[in-house]
C-alpha cells in the first residue's frame, strides 16, 4: 500500500501563518501537520509515501518522500493535483491524504482493510467538533449522507439541517486503479476549465451520481482534526 499527500495548495484562510511556508508545515502540540501525518501513515504499515508540492515546494524537500509537483497549483484545485500522482494511482491502492488533517493510524488501517474500490473515512461524532469550531455547525458543514449499505449517498452539498449531515468527511479515502479510473472517466468529460476547478467532494458526489462505483463509508471515532485557520489550531490545542 501507498499513500499520497496532498500539499500544494497555500492555505490562504491561514493568512500570515502561511506566508513563508506551505499550511502542512503549520506546527500543532510541538509538530507539524505534515508529521503528524507521517506519524499515522507509516504507524498503519505504509512506507512509500509521496508528496504532492506546489507552494513552496523545496520547503517539502528533503524528507525521504516521492515528490509530484503541480506546477499549476495556483489556478487548479485538489483534484488537479492528485492527477499529478497519476502513476501510483494506476498501479496500486493508494490512501490520499489531505496535508491540512491530522488523525491517528487507525484512520488509514480502517482504508487500507476495506475491499471497495474507492473508500473515504468520516466522523460519526463530527458536531461536537464542528460547534467548537465554528459555533453555528453549519456555516462550514457540508451534506454526508448514507445509504444503508453504509455507501455514500451524498457528499459536499450545503445541508439545511444537522439532519443531513450523519457524519464529517476529514479529507482522508483511498483510491484503487479502478476507482481512480472512474475519477479519470468523469472528468475526461468535463471542460479544461471545469476540471481545474473540481474540488474533491464535488468529484466524489459526481461518482456517486454516475453510479458505477459505489464509494465505502468507514466510521473512525478516534481524534482528528482540519486546521484552516490559526484559531484551529488554538482550538487543538487542548
């Protein structure tokens, strides 16, 4: 098994946390995110790890990872960057790991135990956290609903009610060349500009409607946690 981190965005809502380095070399409780995702990846058996860079890419260097570079990070979006991973996507399961999470091993051992062809990991016990975040949980929250084959049936839209949310997306699934090949079918018919913009959710939810490939939902009810602001991190503190 591999694994892939997603690191070439800036984080911009960081603002001057973000100024000198890329948002996974923000520190929290003594280390970065970035170890701490190592941490947890190589604690659930995986040694090949590759990196996605962009923003301050030689900030990432020197650290026993596989690089890809997106020399578009600027003007694309999450997907556009794993693109760049191709290669190991098509060969093999890969977990993908957002680099603005942190979360334990046994997030990525649920991934790499499932069977299915494209699997994501998420919260059951999301709105705890998301009201220390946020106050009103669904400023930030986006729709999670199951199917009861514990598939998902919908990801990424604006909810109305804390009813439509049964659980938190981290940012944390798992690729297999067949699932990955469906992403690439999808976005093979999108326009160069659409596919630029694609976020991860977005192209989640289009596999969902496509119906040829059934995404797993796996429950992991240990500590994790996104970090988008500087106040996050002061939320994690703790």
């Amino acid at each position: 098994m591999k694994a892939i981190i997603l690191a070439a965005g800036r984080g911009s809502r960081m603002k001057t946390l973000t100024d000198e380095r890329p948002k996974c070399l923000a520190e929290l409780r003594g280390r970065s995110l970035l170890d701490w995702q190592l941490a947890a990846l190589r604690g659930a058996g995986i040694a090949d790890i590759a990196i996605v860079t962009g923003y301050r890419r030689e900030m990432l260097a020197g650290r026993g990872l596989v690089e890809f570079h997106n020399p578009r990070w600027a003007e694309t979006n999450m997907v556009s960057s794993l693109a760049c991973a191709g290669d190991w996507l098509a060969c093999g399961p890969c977990v993908v790991s957002y680099s603005d999470i942190f979360y334990e091993s046994a997030a990525p051992a649920a991934l790499m135990d499932s069977q299915a062809a494209l699997a994501v990991t998420y919260d059951p016990n999301w709105l705890a956290l998301w009201e220390k975040r946020f106050g009103d949980p669904l400023l930030d929250a986006e729709t999670f609903r199951l199917n009861p084959d514990h598939t998902l049936a919908e990801i990424g839209n604006k909810p109305g009610n804390v009813a439509q949310v049964e659980g938190q997306y981290m940012g944390l699934l798992r690729f297999t060349p067949a699932g990955w090949a469906e992403v690439g079918r999808i976005r093979a018919g999108l326009d160069a500009a659409l596919c630029d913009r694609m976020h991860m959710t977005g192209t989640l939810q289009r596999v969902i409607e496509a119906g040829r490939v059934p995404v797993a939902a796996i429950p992991y009810d240990g500590p994790w946690g996104e970090v988008d602001s500087a106040e996050d991190l002061a939320a994690y503190q703790d």
